[in-house]
C-alpha cells in the first residue's frame, strides 16, 4: 500500500530519462511527444503492480510483464499505456479497506499541499525553485514556450508545479482536490481547511480554464443533487457526455468571431485530428502518431510551430485508433456503468473527466496524466452510501 500512496505523490512529477531520441525528428522538427522516456513515476507504478500481483492474483503478472515486454519492442507508447491498465487493475485487485486506509489519503493530502505549495511560490518569485532535478520541475527562466498570463497589464509566468504545464498541474490538483474531498474523514479538520485552501489558490493561478470548468461542474452538482431526482441525474449524465461532441463543435464556430490563438489552434487541430481519421477510419494513422503526421503534411499557417496532440481526446483516439479503439473505449465505458456504481459517483467523475477531455490532451498523451486516472479511479470505486445504492437498485 505505500506504493500506491508514493505513486500519488510522485503522479505530477516529470522526472525522466531520455532513452531514445533520433526518432523524435519528423521533417527536421524536434517533437517532444515522440521520445522515448522512462519517468520515476513509472518505476513506481511498475513495482506496485509486481507487488500487487505477487500478492492479490500471481498468475496475472506473468501476463503484465508479457504484454509490457511485446509493447516496449513493438511501441513504446503503447507500452505507456499498457503499464497504466495495470496501474487501473492493481488497484481494483485492493481489498476495500485499504482503498479507505489512512495512507491513501496522506499520499494525496502530500501531493496536494506539495504540489499548490511549489505552484505559490512560483508564482510570487516568478521562477522555478530549484530545477529540473526537483521531481522534474519546468525552467520557467526559458521563457519559449512557458504559459504566461497578462493581468493587470503585467506578464506573469504560470505556475507548474513539477508537472510540464499549468493545465497539467490544474488537472491533478482538481482530481486530487475531489479524493481528498471524499476521503476527509481521516483528516483533522485544520488540516482539511488548509488544503482546500492551497489547492483552490495554486488552481486560480494556474487560470486553467479546463480545470476550473471541471472543479466547478463538481461544486454545482455537489451542492444541487439534493433537487435532483434519479430521471433528472441521467439526464445530467447524458447532457455531461454530450459535451464532448458540443465542446469542439462550439470551438469551431468561435473561430468566426475570434482570432485569439488558443481557440484558432484548437479549432485547427481539431480539423487535423478529423482529417487522420477520414485517411484511415478503421484503425485510425497509429498510435502516438497524430503529431508525426501533422509535421509531414501540415499546411496550416496557425500551427507552424505548433505541432502538438488535438486538445481533444475523443478526436485525438479517434484519428490514432480509428473506430476499432473508439468502440473499444465505449466497452471500457459499458462496462463500468455494469459495475452498479451509485449515479451520484458516476456523475462527479463525469464532472471532472469530460472537461478535462474536450479541452486538452493530457490525460492520454502525458504520463502524469494517464497516471491522474489512476486518482479517478479511486473516486469511481468510493464506496456509496446504503441510501444511495438503494436508490440505484430502485
């Protein structure tokens, strides 16, 4: 169990060795997305996993590590993936009273004050602390490429935390702000102030709007459910999904009365990642492929130096995975709505995850990121009240 509890902590960290780096270069453009790196992170969700294994179901860690092996010779980012479903089943294989253990919580109360401490200060020195070799922490002295915001007609540096990007950070700290939220009971109530307190300042500065739509849908739901009867919670589950298709649709119509580049590259990718598909609509250019194919055949003026993923997930999969991994994830889908999870959890998970996919990338394409499902399965698999699950029987 302490593993899992270092593996929370270490999940925004972007400490990494570099393994492999030639084939990085697509068209003579550096892209960051295709190397090879094997994250602290990810040493630690492999030794849970063994550990886990050895001790709940020994016959499938010879599985794991087979599949890992084929992947890493095969794709490495396939492999990346691999390793993070067997992050998911380890942690289903926990007896329930671990999942409520005490070292749960402190692996995310850690993570929490860690993490919105480091983003403060950031932001009030306008630097990095101490470096790279701080869990992988952006040098926010190399101004290229580092997020900034203008208020009150001044430039501010974004704050990171030892993650790669604001959004990224933001992401993790709302994900691990709603665990905490679930599992406060073990904590002192001085405590509990303290950290929603860090968190909602070093999430404000990070402006991830993102993050902050899905802090606020949460909030909206929590404080309103009481008027809501089970007919209408579905219809808010529905409505929740249905942004998915709306989200990007709505962003391509701004694009008419807006020249700002956030929305313009959105929108452009969007179109690019609906291009890959239509070239191979069964099983899609590859995965990890989307940013290889935009270097080699990019014609679009807006992101000449922007080779990046769609900041969109479902059209990212769709345009690497073609229809063949689309109906594969709805299976992953149907099959948890199988699991008898009271509606009220499937909602706040709702709440979180769908604006995390439809305006960015990370929770598929970052390694901090695929890791944050880990965190969203802990709050899926919270145990509902008795009254909650007769009302889901009901």
């Amino acid at each position: 169990m302490s593993w899992l509890s270092l593996l929370i902590f270490l999940i925004p960290s972007n400490l990494f060795l570099v393994l492999y780096e030639p084939n990085a270069y697509v068209s003579g453009i550096r892209i960051d997305y295709l190397i090879p790196k094997l994250y602290l992170s990810a040493v630690v969700a492999a030794i849970f996993v063994v550990f886990t294994a050895m001790v709940y179901k020994k016959r499938w860690l010879v599985c794991w590590l087979l599949l890992l092996a084929v992947s890493v010779w095969h794709n490495w980012f396939l492999a990346e993936l691999i390793l993070v479903a067997a992050v998911a089943w380890s942690v289903r294989q926990l007896p329930e009273k671990l999942l409520e253990s005490k070292q749960i919580i402190w692996g995310v109360t850690t993570m929490l004050v860690f993490q919105s401490g480091v983003a403060i200060w950031q932001f009030v020195l306008q630097k990095s602390l101490f470096g790279y070799w701080f869990l992988g922490e952006t040098n926010l002295f190399n101004f290229a490429g580092i997020a900034t915001q203008t208020i009150i007609g001044r430039e501010f540096i974004l704050p990171s935390g030892t993650t790669s990007h604001p959004n990224v950070l933001a992401g993790i700290l709302v994900i691990g702000a709603i665990v905490f939220w679930q599992r406060r009971q073990n904590v002192p109530h001085w405590l509990t102030q303290i950290v929603f307190a860090l968190t909602f300042a070093a999430l404000i500065l990070t402006t991830s709007i993102s993050a902050l739509l899905a802090g606020g849908f949460v909030l909206g739901f929590v404080f309103g459910k009481e008027r809501l009867d089970q007919v209408q919670k579905k219809l808010l589950l529905s409505g929740l999904w249905s942004l998915i298709l709306i989200v990007p649709l709505t962003i391509s119509q701004l694009t008419a009365v807006s020249t700002n580049p956030s929305i313009v590259r959105r929108a452009v990718l969007n179109q690019v990642a609906i291009g890959q598909f239509w070239q191979q609509p069964l099983f899609g250019v590859g995965l990890n492929s989307f940013t290889s194919n935009l270097a080699t055949n990019n014609s679009f003026r807006a992101l000449e130096r922007f080779i990046q993923p769609a900041h969109n997930v479902p059209l990212l999969v769709l345009a690497e995975t073609g229809l063949v991994g689309v109906f594969g994830v709805l299976g992953i889908f149907v099959w948890l709505r199988r699991q008898r999870y009271s509606l009220d959890t499937l909602i706040i998970f709702s709440c979180l995850v769908v604006p995390l996919l439809s305006l960015d990338h990370y929770l598929y394409t970052l390694e901090s990121g695929r890791l944050s499902m880990v965190l969203l399965l802990l709050i899926v698999l919270q145990k509902p009240k008795q009254k909650e699950l007769g009302q889901v029987k009901a």
